[in-house]
C-alpha cells in the first residue's frame, strides 16, 4: 500500500522532481568543479615549496627559505590561516636566531646548534604545504 502511494505521488509530481533534480545536479557539479578549480591553483602554489622544504629536511640541510606567506595563505581555508601563519613565524624566529649573514661573501650560515629546533618547525610549515 506505501509504495503504491509514493508512485501515485511520483507520477503526479513528475515535472517537479525533473526540475529538482535537474537544479539540484547543476548545483552540486558547479561546486565540485569550483573545489577542483582551487585545488589546482593551491597544488600549482605550494608545491615547488613543499618539495624544496621536504628535499632539504630529508638531506638535514635546512637553509633560509624566502617564500611569501601571503600568497599561501590567500589559498588555505579561515579556519588553517593563524595555524599556518604562527608556524611561519616560529620557522622564521629560529632561522633568524640561528643563522648569519656574511656581506663580504654573500651567504648565510646556519649553526648547528638549533638544527633540531629548524627541523621541528619546518616539519610544521610542510603540514600546512602538503599538495591536495
């Protein structure tokens, strides 16, 4: 007896159910193709960074990295912008503690002392660069 009324209803509404689904699909292949969209421009943002970033923890050879986090930031979600912003900021504290610049060559060295700390932190800002 239900399914006899959910078909007598179906078919008295059929117009309705085709819009409905029709705006209802449009609505959801739209949002997906925007999410894809911004997925790509933060995988073609990040990803040089990341893979610089990972090759040099992997090797242990941490330098001074001079990315803006602006623009990385500009892609991440509200809620991963203060997160992403305070790990930035503590890489950049212990690379400034750590390391000197020489202006008679032209190079920063960085001492080993707080290499762990780099490590750390870096780890840190990579959570925030992982392509998607």
């Amino acid at each position: 007896m239900m399914l006899e009324e959910i078909h007598a209803a179906f078919q008295n509404n059929a117009e309705l159910f085709t819009v409905a689904g029709f705006l209802a699909g449009t609505l959801a292949g739209n949002y997906f193709s925007i999410e894809r969209d911004r997925r790509k421009e933060f995988n073609d943002v990040v990803s040089p960074i990341y893979f610089l970033i990972k090759q040099q923890i992997e090797s242990r050879s941490l330098g001074v990295e001079n990315f803006d986090p602006d623009v990385i930031e500009h892609h991440l979600p509200w809620y991963k912008k203060n997160s992403f912003r305070k790990s930035v900021e503590g890489l950049r504290k212990v690379q400034n503690e750590v390391s000197e610049y020489n202006p008679a060559k032209g190079s920063v060295t960085v001492y080993e002392a707080a290499h762990s700390e780099m490590l750390k932190h870096a780890k840190d800002v990579l959570r925030h660069l992982k392509p998607r």
